[in-house]
C-alpha cells in the first residue's frame, strides 16, 4: 500500500459556444422582466387592440372589410403610447441594472463578446416590445378569421401589414430602450428618460409643425412616423403629410443608431479579470 498523497486532476473545461451564452442572457433577461406590471400593461394592450379590431371589422360600412378597415388602432396615438409603457417598463432596467450592480464587468470578463451581450439585452426588450406591437393585431385578425368574418385573402394581408409596421416599431422602441438604460446606473432614470424623450419629441413635433405648417419636422415625432407607416401598409389612401415609406426608414435607421450608441458606450465599460 502506497502512503503517497494522492494526485487529483481536474478535467477538461469545456467552453460553451457563443450561441450558448447568448441564449443563456436573454432567457435570463425575459424571466428578469416578466413582471406584474409588464403583463398587465399588455393584457390592457390586447383587450383595447383586439376589441378594437374586431368591432371595427364586424361594424364595417357596406361592402364589407377591407385591408384599410384595420388601420383603426392606429388613428389615435393609445397604441403606440401602450407600447411605449412596455417599452419603458422592459428597458429601464436592460442594461442599467447592470451597470449599477456593476455585474455587466463580470459578464464581460468572461469570454462573452459585447456583441452578444448587447444582442441579447436587445432581443429580450424586443420580444416584449413585439407582443406589444404586433400580437393584439395578429390575435384580432385571427378572432375575425375563427368567426368567418373574412376571408383567408384579407387576413394574410392584415397579419403582413400588421407585422411590417410592428417590426419597424420595435426596432425603433428597442434602440431607444437599450440606448438610454445603458446611460444610466438607476433604472428608474432611464425609463424616465425614455418615457421623457419620446414624448418630447411627439410633442415638439406636433407643436411646432402646427406652427409653422412644416412637414419635415413631424418626421421627429415617433407616433406620428408609426401612423405614417400604418397608412401605407394598410393602403387608406389618405394623404398625410408624412411619407409613408420614409416614415418607415426614418424608425429603422434611428432604431439602429442607437443600437450602436449604446454598444459604443458599453465599449469603454471597464472589466476586471476574474
């Protein structure tokens, strides 16, 4: 029998891949803001949506529904001002949370690149953000298809459009949300930011193009670029004085603008080594 200490190997690290630490932040991320609150701003959304798509479909003038009968969320700003108390509720805290606690130096330290840490923050906001804005028009699309009160024609083409406006939507709300949360190392700073600077800007917008009967600076209105879309992707043939299509654009690039601010501020986020 041998009196000699006896040796202990550890085994192998296997380094998980990317996709997998991507993955494992944004589920984290979802269960950290499934909140009470959240859900009962988007069960208030889809109770107003859906009602309001379905009553505008059955109580359609003679001829029946049409592609523009589902433009009615959109005719007031109450939908897009839910969205963005989702997007409010959701972002706040994104990335501020942890630039507070100071974990994002520990999730950087690791072998996670910025780039998919930011990826993940910004997917989970908008998957919240897209329940808001696209499901209550799906779900009511859907109610009206299960009654037989349209055709199956009509309701693909309401889905798409309800979808093309609702992913420039959330690519805009989304930019926004994650851009000023990782400003911020309080949450409640950054929501009111975001909730703050959005309605400065509707405001601003709609004031001073009141004023001066310009129409170039009511492309800075956020609701007003999400109406301007809704009008052309749902062919109402009205003639605002925002072009659809560069309505469209105009969400998608400033959506991805600062998506990429907030990754060049998270660039000079100092890690510490574990």
């Amino acid at each position: 029998m041998s009196i000699s200490a006896p040796r202990y190997a550890a085994g192998p690290v296997q380094l998980r891949g990317r996709l997998h630490r991507t993955l494992a932040i944004l589920f984290r991320e979802l269960q950290e803001r499934a909140g009470a609150g959240t859900w009962f701003v988007m069960a208030l959304t889809y109770a107003t949506v859906v009602l309001t798509v379905v009553l505008g479909a059955l109580f359609a003038p003679p001829g029946g529904a049409s592609l523009s009968t589902f433009y009615s969320p959109f005719s007031s700003p109450a939908w897009p001002f839910l969205v963005l108390i989702v997007t409010t509720a959701v972002g706040s805290g994104a990335i501020a949370d942890d630039l507070g606690n100071r974990s994002i130096t520990l999730y950087l330290s690791r072998p996670i690149h910025l780039t998919d840490y930011l990826a993940a923050k910004a997917s989970a906001v908008g998957v919240f953000i897209a329940l808001a804005a696209i499901g209550p028009g799906v779900a009511g699309i859907v109610v009206l298809a299960g009654l037989g009160s349209i055709s199956a024609t009509l309701a693909l083409s309401a889905i798409g459009a309800f979808i093309a406006v609702g992913l420039v939507t959330v690519v805009f709300f989304t930019g926004l949300a994650v851009a000023l949360s990782s400003l911020s190392t309080k949450p409640l700073y950054a929501g009111v930011g975001i909730f703050g600077a959005t309605f400065a800007a509707e405001i601003s917008a709609e004031t001073i193009g009141g004023v001066t009967g310009g129409t170039s600076i009511r492309y800075l209105g956020p609701f007003q670029d999400v109406q301007a879309a809704a009008t052309g992707a749902f062919q109402t043939g009205a003639s605002g004085t925002i072009d659809p299509l560069g309505a469209s654009f105009l969400l998608l690039g400033a959506g991805i603008l600062l998506l990429l601010g907030a990754w060049i501020r998270l660039a000079r986020v100092e890690v510490v080594g574990e």
